[in-house]
C-alpha cells in the first residue's frame, strides 16, 4: 500500500500541465503567457500616451517646448511672484485650479493623470495673469481629453493630407498654327473690308471692293 501511494504521488508530480489547469480553470499556460504579453503591451500603450501627455499644455494643447518660458503644474500652488501679482489685482486665489477656474471655465480638480496632461504651459499663464485670475482676455480653447485608445491622435498622429486650392490651372493648347490660321484670316477679313473714296460727279461716294 506504501508503494501505491508513492506511485500515486509520483504520477501526480509528472502531470502538472493538468494541475496547471485546474488552477487556472481549463486554461492552458501558453495561452495565460499570451494573455500576460497582451498586458505587457497595454502597459506600454499607457505609459507612452502618458509621456506624450507629459509633453503637451492642459488648456491649449499645444506642445510646451513651443512655448518660450516656464511651465507649471495643473494642481500646483501657486509660485510666490504669481500671488504677488494676483493678490495686487485681487484675487485671492493660492492654488491653480482655483484660478483656472476662473479664467478658463474649466474645473480640473478631478483630472486624471493618464487622461489629462499635468502641465500648462507659459503662454496660459500669462493669460491667466493679464485676466487677474478671475476673467480672460483671450479666446483660448481648451481640448477635451480621452482616454487612450486605438484611434489616438497623440500616439498615432494623422499625417496631413497635401490638398490643392484654388482654380485649375489651364493646360497650354497644342493648336498654335490654328490659332496663327485664324488670325491671318481676320487680318484678310479686315483688308476685305476696308473702303477707298472715289468722288464721283453727283458727290456721291462708292464703296468699291480692292
């Protein structure tokens, strides 16, 4: 009985595909390796589509290293030169979302980081300035951000399309000696046509043919 329940074991120890299964419910292990590399590669899909966010302004889109100054933080407090600034003309506001709030009529306290971009750039900040913190004097438009997906603009950027505008242009004609035929022909035409005066003795003029 001893060797039996050995043997038993032993073949137990030899089958692990089949515990394999058991544990991972009817699945095999390659198809759980494939799963696991399908969420390896989302992973990535996710971390690059958050650094191409990391490089792009919250409230404009455009890319920060376009805009020539220092960039700051969505849900930073504000710097010290800023308050300043702000507190001069009244707001007193000491937090960014609240002063973009505010300005750009966008309410960022729920943003999500890989969704929206952290930064914004210089040339918002200066908008957000000129207004004072609490109106705008620009007409800055802010994008709306999606989650990624298979369609996204930021990792797959549509190329442009090269599209001509405006009237065709004509294709020069091939009939030249036609063109030269009846040009003479109107020049003979005109000759044709021309008068000579012969006085006559009523005083009567005579259209004559050359």
């Amino acid at each position: 009985e001893a060797q039996l329940t050995v043997g038993e074991q032993e073949g137990a120890l030899n089958v692990p595909g089949s515990i394999m299964k058991l544990c991972l419910g009817g699945k095999n292990k390659e198809n759980v390796e494939g799963a696991g590399r399908q969420v390896d590669l989302k992973l990535q899909e996710i971390d690059t589509h958050m650094e191409h966010l990391r490089s792009l302004c919250r409230l404009c889109g455009i890319l920060l290293r376009k805009a020539k100054g220092p960039d700051r933080e969505v849900q930073g407090d504000l710097d010290d030169s800023s308050r300043y600034a702000l507190r001069r003309m009244g707001c007193k506001a000491s937090r960014w979302p609240d002063v973009i709030l505010k300005v750009f009529k966008v309410d960022v306290s729920g943003d999500m980081e890989s969704i929206h971009p952290p930064m914004f750039c210089h040339r918002c900040w200066t908008v957000a300035m000129r207004g004072g913190g609490i109106c705008s004097f620009s007409r800055t438009r802010v994008p709306i951000w999606k989650p990624h997906n298979s369609h996204c603009l930021h990792c797959y950027p549509k190329r442009p399309i090269l599209q001509r505008r405006g009237r065709k242009r004509r294709k020069p004609l091939h009939s030249l000696p036609k063109r030269a035929t009846r040009e003479t022909s109107t020049v003979g035409n005109r000759l044709w046509r021309q008068t000579t005066r012969q006085p006559t003795s009523n005083g009567l003029e005579i259209l004559v043919k050359p």
